[in-house]
C-alpha cells in the first residue's frame, strides 16, 4: 500500500507531537507554522519544512490542519488552496464552530479543483497526542473516512460520526461533558476538605465505583497537586463552551448546565487563559472565600 503524502499546518500543544507520530510512523510530511521556530523537533525527525501554507501543500495527497480557532482554519486554508492538487483531502482536525467547519467545506468545494473536506476534532489533550490515544471524531462521507482512517489511526482511535460539520457537534458534545465533569470533580474535593475527609482518600474511594473516570484519574490528581500547567488550556475550553452554546441556540435548546459551566470558564478566562482546564478548581475557591484544597503552591504557566 502506498502512503499518502501529508501537509501539517500548525504545530501547537497538539500539532507538534501529532506530526511526530506521523513521521515516526513512515510518512513523509511536510510542516508549516505560524512561528517557525516551532518547526524543529519535526525537521530533525525529517520533515520538510515550508515558508508558507501554500508552499507546504503544493505535492500533499492529505492536508491536515491543527489550528487555534476557526477563522484562522479559514484564512489559512484561504491561502493555500490554490496550491492544492485535485482530490486532495483537507482533515481539520480543529476545534471550531459547526458552521465554520461548512463554511470551509464551501471554501474549498468553490476552489473548482473537486477537493474533498472533513473535520475530525480530538480529545485526550497533550498526553493522548504524544500516545496516539486521542479520540478522533469524523464528520466525512463514507469514501473519504475509508481513505483518511490509516493516518487517523497513527494518531487515535477515530469514528465517523456523520457527514461533514458532525465531526465538531460531537466535539462540542464532549466538551461539554468534560467542562460539567471537571468542575463536579473540583466541588467534590472542595466539599471533601471541608467537611473534615481527607480529599486523597476520597478521590481513591471514588475511584472504586462509578464515578471512576480518565478525569477523575487525571485532572482530580492535577487538583491535589494544584499542578495547573497545561495540557489543554482555560482558552481552550472556555472557547469550546462558547460554541456549545452557540450549536444549542442554532436548534433552539436550551441547555442550563452548559450555561452554568461557560460561565465558570469565563470567570477563569480572565485571569488564567493558558492554564489547564483543571483550573476550574480556581474559579470555585474564588467563589468560595477561605476555603482551599490542600496547602501546595499553586503551579501555573
């Protein structure tokens, strides 16, 4: 079977160690990014590297962009479609509103050059990215999931999910229940210390039933720790809560707990944008005056 060749655009928290796993993996990839020096771990694995976007997708079979928001999917697609061969496939693998990733579908089906689109958001943040665990979710027709599923393997475990667009409402759905999970696991603990348990033991406890969860795992040891060092980050999420929202009012839901979240996240947004989402555990002790989980310092970027 012959590899595809693969254009990376965006080599953030996430892009970096994705592309790595792709060029540990065999496949030629060439990268591109904003800030170039962001490039460097890749190029000494054997990536090639490219000035701009459209020089980095000119002989691409697959272009794959990690990007921070939807506009700038779309003004960095904008500018390299034209380099763009025939049948290239276009993986977004961004986080962005539902009606931008159609809005790009649109963008590069007017290109004229029959270039196929699908967007496929994550989840699992840096640890999954470095282990190739992320959850991949695939909005795609069936043809061209067939043809994108050996790359997106290298990098998780992906599942269509519908056609273009669905990939981001099931993204959204995942981050609201990660954003409402994080903030239960903070007032868990809070109300453990202050009812006179000990919050370690609780949070072993609780490991043993049904409340058992990677982010129980995971972020509840980050909030002992008050290790608020990113992974994912505030922003990231706060902007995740936004387009939660925003899909909700588009088919006239009303959704009280997402609301309830967004606003916690932004309350944080302000005075913590890069820390880890697990920093939601600031936002509750702020609303909470004397009461702190633990007595370690607090870590943040």
């Amino acid at each position: 079977m012959i590899r595809p060749t693969i254009a990376f655009l965006g080599l953030g928290l996430m892009g970096q160690p994705m592309a790595t796993r792709l060029l540990n993996a065999g496949y030629s990839v060439t990268v591109w990014n904003r800030s170039p020096d962001k490039m460097a771990s890749c190029l000494a694995l054997g990536a090639t590297g490219a000035e701009s976007a459209l020089a980095a997708v000119k002989y691409a079979q697959i272009v794959i962009t990690m990007l921070e928001a939807g506009p700038v999917v779309q003004s960095v697609l904008s500018s390299a479609v034209g380099g763009m061969e025939p049948g290239t496939l276009v993986i977004d693998m961004s986080s962005t509103q539902q009606a931008e990733a159609l809005a790009i579908q649109q963008l590069l089906t007017t290109a004229n050059k029959k270039i196929r689109f699908m967007d496929a958001p994550v989840s699992g943040g840096v640890i999954g990215a470095q282990a190739g665990s992320l959850a991949i979710m695939a909005g795609a027709s069936e043809s061209d999931y067939h043809d994108a599923e050996p790359v997106l393997q290298i990098l998780g475990h992906p599942t269509r999910v519908g056609m273009p667009g669905s990939g981001q409402l099931a993204k959204l759905c995942n981050q609201l229940i990660v954003g409402g999970t994080l903030n239960l696991i903070a007032e868990a603990l809070l109300l453990a210390q202050a009812g006179g348990a000990d919050p370690v033991a609780v949070r072993n406890a609780l490991r043993g039933g049904f409340a058992e969860s990677r982010l129980l795992e995971i972020h509840g040891q980050r909030m002992l720790d008050r290790n608020f060092m990113p992974g994912g980050q505030v922003k990231s999420q706060a902007k995740d809560m936004e387009n939660v929202l925003l899909a909700a009012k588009a088919v006239h839901l009303n959704l009280p707990q997402a609301q309830l979240i967004t606003e916690q996240y932004r309350r944080l947004l302000v005075k913590h944008p890069t820390a880890d989402q697990s920093a939601a555990l600031l936002a509750l002790e702020q609303s909470n005056s004397g009461h702190r989980l633990g007595i370690l310092p607090d870590q943040l970027p």
